[in-house]
C-alpha cells in the first residue's frame, strides 16, 4: 500500500481529518447517499475520492456510504502490503457514515454459492472477465482455450457476484452518485454499469494533476457502449464550448505548452526524467537534431518517419470504441502494413511501463519478427528522448495514448486508431474502422512524400487549447488535495493534515468547483465557469 | 516566449557546466555543476546555443572517462561529431581504482556551417558501435559499455594554448591508447597504435625507435654479474628502423598516405595531411628486436 508512514504519523493525520471534516459536513444530513468507492490502495487516489464524495455531500445534503476491501486477485497480484484497516480508518475520518467490504460480501456470495439474478448480459460478464483477466495475468489476449481455464472461469463467476453485489447495494441505498477513481475491470467496471444503467450519475475521478474530474449525468446521455465513450463526447462538448473564448486564453494556452515542454507532470505520465524534456525551440535547432536522430536510426533515405506508439498492451480493454479488437492486434497489423511500405520509416516505440502490463514479452517478438524489414525500427520509448522523437516524427499513430494531443501540441500530426478522452476535439484524425485506419495511413504518407501538411496551424492551436484546459481550466487547486506529485505519503499528509488543521475551508475551491458541476449539470469539474467570458477574463492574466 | 522554466542568458565562450544556459539540448547526458554532464553508451549530444556572428568558430572539447570495476581497462574510441560530420577522436584508456583519464580536442567550424537561429550541435559516439573502425584498430578498443565518459567543458573559440603532452597532446591533435612521458617533449607510446586529428592543417610530429636491450641472464658469481651488468648497458647495435606504417580514416576507413622523413638515426617526422576524412589512425609498425614498447612520439616542432 501507498502509506509508508508510522502509526503515529497516520494517527495524527486522522484526528486532523476527522475534526476538519467534522466541522465542514452537513451536521444533518438527508437520507439520501452517496456511493464513493474506495478500493484502491494509493492514498492519493483514496483521499480524491474521499473529497470529492464528501463535497457532494454539501451540495446534495445526502450521507456516504463507502465501498471497500480488496479483490485477493489484485491484492496479490499489484497490491501487495494493502491495509484494509488503514483504508478503513481514514474513510471513518473522513466522516463517511457506513462502510461496506464488497470484497467481503462477495466472497461470501461465491462460497455460499448463491449468486442470485443479475442485470448484466452473458456478453457484458465476458467482456469484464476478459479484461479483468488480462490485466491480472499481464496478457494482451487470451487464448481460446484459457476460457475452460478454471482461473478464468472463477473470474467470470466472481464478475457474476460483483453484479450481484452491486445490484443489492444500488437498490439498498439508491445512491444520488457514484464517486469512482475507476471504470474498468469487474470491481469498478460493474458496478459503474449498473450505476449508469440506473440513471446515476458517476463521478470519474482522475489520478493525476491537482484535483481533476469528469461526471456523466443520466440526461447527458447518448446511447454510446462505454462509460468512457460516452465521455469522449461530453468532454468535447466543453472543449468546443471553450473555443469561442479562445482568443481570451491565447497567453494562457502558450504558457501551459511553453511549460508542457518541460513535461511537468502529467498528463505525460508514463514519461519522466530527463529524456522527457523538449529542449528544442527553433526550426534550426530541429533541422540540426533531425540530422543527428536519422544518423543514430541509421534512416538513410529521405522519406517520411511514422512513430508508432505502443499501448500498455493490457490497460483497459474494450474501455471505448477502438479499430482493432485488441492493442496487441493494432500494433501488429500495423508492424505488417508497415512492412508494406518501405517508402516510410517506422519507428515503433513500446509503452515505458509495458512491463507492468505484458509479461508475455510481446513487443519484443514482434520485432524480432521484423528484424529484417529495413525500414523499421523497434525502441523502448524511454530510449529516445523527447528531442529526438519532435525532430525526428513526421507523423504519430497511436490507439488513445497521450501523444494524440502532445505531438498536435507542437505541429507533429496523429492519427488515432481509436478513441480517447480528447479525440472528438479536432486536433488529431481518428478513425475506429481497420480500412479507414489503412486508407487514413496511406493518404498520410502520400502527402508527407509530396511535402504537403498534415495539420492546419488551426488544429496546432486547438491542441494546446485542449492542453490549458487540461491542465489549467479542469484541474482544481485546493488544499484539501496536494497535487498528485506530492509524495511521499509522509508529506502527503503532513501537507493535508496542516490544511485541515489551519486553513479555514470557506469558499475553498473544491466545493465551489464541485458545487458548480453538480448544479450545472457538467462533464468536468474547473477552475471556474469556462462558459462565461467574464469569468475568463477574471482570472486569466 | 520565455517562461521561467525556459531561459536564455546571455552567452558566454567556456562552458563547464551543464546548467549554463548556452547548454541547450542535451541527449543521453546527465547534466551536471561542475561539468557538462556524463554519459553512457552511445552516442551522446549536445547542443550549444551561441551568439552568431556570422564567423568561423574554433571549438574545445575535453572529456575524460571513469572505469567500471567490472569493466576490462582496454581503451575507448570516442568519436567527435559537429554538425554530422567527424570532427576528431580521442583514445581514452580507463584506468580502475584511479582518478578519471582525460583528454581534450578542438576543431574548426566553418561559417558556412553555423546558422543564425541553430544550436553547434557536438555528438559523441562509440566508434566501435558507428561502425567507423577499420578491423585494426577494433581489435585494440572495446565498446563503452558502463564506462562514464563526461564532458568536462566546451570551449568556444578557445584561446590558442601551448601543446601540452597530456593524455592528447598537441593541443589534442594526437591521442594514444596509453604512453608514459619519459623526457621533455617525448611520450612512450604504450599499444600498437595512436589517432591524428588533422583539421585543416596537416600535423607533423617526430617518431623516435629506441634500440632495444639485452636482457640479463641470471646465476653466476660475482664476475659474471658485473660482466652482464655492464653488457645490459651496452646498446645493441640492430638495423637502422625503416618505418612501415599503415594509417586510415575514422570518418571513412580509407587508406591515408603519411609523409616520413628521416630527421636521425632511428628518428622520422611523421606528416599526417590535412582535410581528409576525419581523424586518422596511425599503425607503425614496431621496430626488429625492440623489448616492449618502444616507439616514441616527439613533440611537434
């Protein structure tokens, strides 16, 4: 667990919370609820939740009832040394009302054998089983026969439960919203299913930045298969709302890229260090580091470079409408097209944390599959650095990777085989069938040969448009939630516990932003009303 | 814009650290305070952002290279590029349980190669992993493997210094695998072979063969020993050395042709022409009947 500090320290940190959120929770509270979740074991995404739940709770007047424990799976798999009773001793002081171990719950169902009706299709069990499977066995796929597997056939029986569970909960407490770090996989994915086909409104909490959050309320719903589908709709709702204030942001928006070239935090997150940094500013300075790059790949011939970025092959299956039936199957498919086309250069770079989502080692059997193709290069991302991979890609190919609004950021174009939290906002071309992802790769390097452009200088300023509002306009600051940077644990709550013990909590940012989004029904929590140009104006320079 | 995680300052020659402004761009390098930064592997960059005058540039580079414990100590080939061509090499021999081996280097940038808005971009590379080493030379060096090699300073036009018989010596025109300074102006050369870095002028600089010795026999009384001692002292007489010498490009592997004259007995200038290809490396062959080592360079006169 994320919570490396001594008992005496949490034990402090405690009474601080519990005095703060003592003093600033509805001392009457309705009897509605509110459904936070609290599964997971980093302290930093507990406490988000946590926040977020409990400003809600000012707003609506409703109670919390927390979700906790531990899938044994996950806990000996990725959650090694979790500590239920820490988890539930800081969801008591935050001033949740009542606590319910689902894990606990569920185990017993499972032994009792006793899983009851559920309102999930045959189908919808077998994709959370799928992906729950995947990403606990590190593989990007599994084989026909895996689906005898007795593993595998507890998982589905537990996925069962998990509705079952959740069913009995929704019902008991029919909750005015769901508060969830997550949305994949049985234990998040479910019972976001069940929220959203109840006509919940589900909080997505994100674990990065300061204080970010997307909502999807019943009424804004359009029908699309996911959660996260239909947020990818939602989120560009806002985005364009933005657009016409867009001359308001200008400064802003090139000082959040200026910085972003730094890679300060995320959403970058899965670079860091020093070959995160992009250093190079002028067309002289790229054109001169092109050179070095194509000599180092040893890219000889002056022909287009296509920088293919692999996905962590088992994060997240089947989250949102994709061109391949799986990662694994894009990136290879595309390694054979790729071969195809030796009037390219390709340069394929795999995720820096693939280790912790492929131990099948997948990435590095493709290339040596393609060993002898000479117009493809296989590289592990962190190998080449920022510099060499803006001077070096005349195009980006990924499914939903963050490069889709980094490299358009700074006039690289990309094409996304699939979608993500902002490819309905015009920056990147994004195609979700296989002969429109082929066609799509065609045109691109036809053009690039003939020096034309990928991108307009307007979707170059959407990107980073999209990057303030990332960054800036939809993450909150406040006290009550160090930015995710903040760490170790024992500053973590140093940091909280002299908010909570010093800061007065009047019109702290969380609660206006929170209260602001529920009232006004949006896709996102933000700084401030980003549909009022006065507002704008006020508190950019 | 410039923002306060992005600033340029005014530039200034002589760069010793990393966190000077002027280091613009830097990959596979740490930087560093009281260097450049150091590296790993191959190849390493950095970019200098300098204030264009329109000018040639003279450049100076020093590195030096730290051993690791596990490492064998046979030399490093570091290869210097600027602007993506080979401006020069440098042997660098590490040296385990001691202090870091350095050696230094400068060259010219032409006019024409410098751009108002561009950076003077310097690389490093392994030149066992670029693929430059003619077969000779890649059996005497080893690849870089875990061996630090740091960029000690930068020096844009450098002021003009006197030849130091450092590890590069010549004002780093001559780099050899390993040489023991024996006299004023004379190195033993310790390996078969050493690299030239000509430029834009052509390098002469002496080579001496020393007559080898006989070695003492053991045993015997009083007599034979002193005997043998004073014959140990007495120099051979072998034949006069006529140097046979193989040299080739680093930037190219083609054969360079090497001017000798005779200045002695067993005494030669070498001339080393200019332009060409990059650094050459110089393979004389070793005098008949020496013991150990024994080419000698002579400084440049």
């Amino acid at each position: 667990m994320n919570l490396a500090v001594d008992e005496r320290h949490f034990s402090r940190f405690l009474s601080a919370a519990t005095i703060y959120w003592r003093n600033n929770l509805p001392p009457s509270p309705s009897d509605e609820w509110i459904v936070v979740e609290a599964y997971h074991p980093d302290i930093r995404v507990l406490i988000r939740n946590l926040t977020i739940a409990n400003a809600l709770s000012r707003v609506t007047g409703a109670r919390s009832v927390a979700l906790v424990g531990a899938d044994p799976e996950w806990e000996e798999t990725f959650w090694r040394a979790f500590d239920r009773e820490r988890v539930k001793a800081l969801v008591s002081a935050y001033g949740i009302h009542e606590i319910v171990d689902v894990h606990d719950v569920v185990a017993q169902r499972l032994a009792e054998g006793d899983l009851g009706d559920v309102p999930l299709s045959e189908a919808e069990i077998d994709a959370r089983a799928d992906s729950t499977v995947c990403r606990l066995r590190l593989v990007p796929r599994l084989p026909a026969e895996d689906l005898a597997d007795p593993v595998y056939l507890g998982r589905r029986r537990r996925v069962h439960a998990f509705a079952s569970v959740y069913a009995s909960i929704l019902d008991r407490y029919t909750p005015k919203a769901l508060v969830t770090c997550d949305v994949e996989y049985d234990q998040w994915g479910v019972l976001v299913d069940l929220a959203v086909g109840r006509e919940i409104p589900v909080v997505h909490v994100q674990t990065t930045g300061s204080l970010k959050a997307y909502t999807l309320f019943p009424e804004a719903r359009s029908g699309e298969a996911t959660f996260r589908a239909e947020m990818t709709r939602l989120i560009a709702g806002t985005y364009e709302g933005l657009r016409p204030h867009a001359h308001l942001l200008e400064r802003s928006a090139e000082r959040v890229f200026d910085r972003s070239r730094n890679n300060l935090g995320r959403p970058s997150w899965w670079r860091k260090g020093s070959a995160s940094t992009l250093e190079l500013t002028t067309a002289d300075e790229t054109s001169q580091f092109r050179g070095f790059v194509r000599d180092r790949l040893g890219l000889d011939k002056d022909q287009p470079v296509i920088a293919v970025f692999s996905h962590a092959l088992s994060d997240a299956l089947g989250t949102n409408r994709e061109s391949f039936a799986d990662l694994a199957e894009w990136l290879e498919e595309t390694a054979h097209f790729a071969r195809g086309r030796p009037d390219a250069y390709w340069l394929f770079l795999d995720h820096p944390h693939q280790a912790s989502f492929d131990r099948t080692g997948f990435f590095a059997r493709l290339a040596e599959t393609f060993a002898e193709a000479p117009n493809l290069r296989f590289m592990r991302s962190l190998d080449l650095s920022r510099n060499s991979l803006y001077a070096i890609a005349d195009l980006g190919v990924t499914v939903r990777g963050s490069v889709a609004n980094e490299l358009p950021a700074l006039g690289i174009p990309v094409l996304q085989a699939g979608w993500s939290e902002w490819s309905d906002c015009g920056f990147s071309q994004v195609v979700t069938e296989p002969s429109a992802y082929w066609k799509a790769l065609d045109t691109a390097i036809g053009t690039l040969a003939a020096g034309g452009e990928l991108i307009t200088a307007e979707q170059i300023s959407a990107a980073r448009l999209w990057q303030w509002l990332y960054r800036s306009g939809a993450d909150v600051v406040s006290p009550l939630v160090p930015h995710w940077e903040v760490m170790p644990a024992g500053l973590l709550l140093s940091m909280l516990g002299v908010s909570m013990s010093e800061v007065e909590s009047d019109g702290d940012p969380v609660f206006t932003a929170v209260a602001r989004m529920w009232t006004k029904r949006e896709p996102m929590l933000t700084r401030f009303d980003l549909t009022d140009a006065t507002e704008i104006q006020r508190n950019v320079r | 814009m410039t923002t306060d995680n992005i600033e340029l300052a005014s530039p200034s020659p002589a760069l010793t650290s990393g966190y000077a402004p002027e280091v613009k761009v830097v990959e596979n390098l740490t930087r560093a305070d009281k260097a450049i930064g150091h590296f790993s592997g191959s190849p390493a960059a950095v970019g200098v952002k300098y204030a264009w005058t329109g000018a040639s540039c003279r450049v100076a580079v020093q590195v030096e290279i730290t051993a690791d414990p596990r490492e064998e100590e046979r030399p490093r080939l570091l290869l210097v590029k600027a602007h993506g061509s080979v401006r020069g090499a440098v042997l660098l021999p590490p040296k385990r349980g001691k202090k870091a081996v350095r050696a230094s280097l400068s060259f010219e940038i032409g006019s024409g190669e410098l751009r108002p808005d561009g950076i003077l971009l310097l690389e490093f590379w392994d030149a066992c992993s670029a693929g430059y080493l003619p077969p000779e030379a890649a059996k005497q060096v080893t690849p870089f493997d875990l061996a630090k090699i740091t960029v000690r300073s930068i020096d844009l036009d450098p002021a003009v210094r006197p030849a130091s018989w450092d590890r590069a010596f010549a004002d780093g025109r001559i780099s050899t695998p390993g040489q023991v300074r024996e006299r004023a102006g004379e190195v033993r050369l310790k390996g078969p072979f050493f690299v030239v870095n000509p430029g834009a002028e052509a390098v002469r600089f002496g080579v001496r063969a020393k007559p080898a010795t006989r070695a003492p026999a053991s045993g015997g009384g009083l007599f034979a020993r002193i005997a043998r001692r004073m014959r140990a002292r007495t120099p051979i007489q072998p034949p006069a050395w006529v140097p046979q010498v193989r040299a080739m490009s680093l930037g190219d592997g083609a054969t360079v042709g090497i001017g000798i004259e005779a200045v002695g007995v067993n005494a030669f200038d070498f001339v080393v022409p200019a332009g060409g290809s990059g650094p050459v490396a110089v393979f004389p062959q070793w005098p008949v009947e020496a013991s150990g080592p024994a080419v000698f360079l002579r400084e440049p006169q």
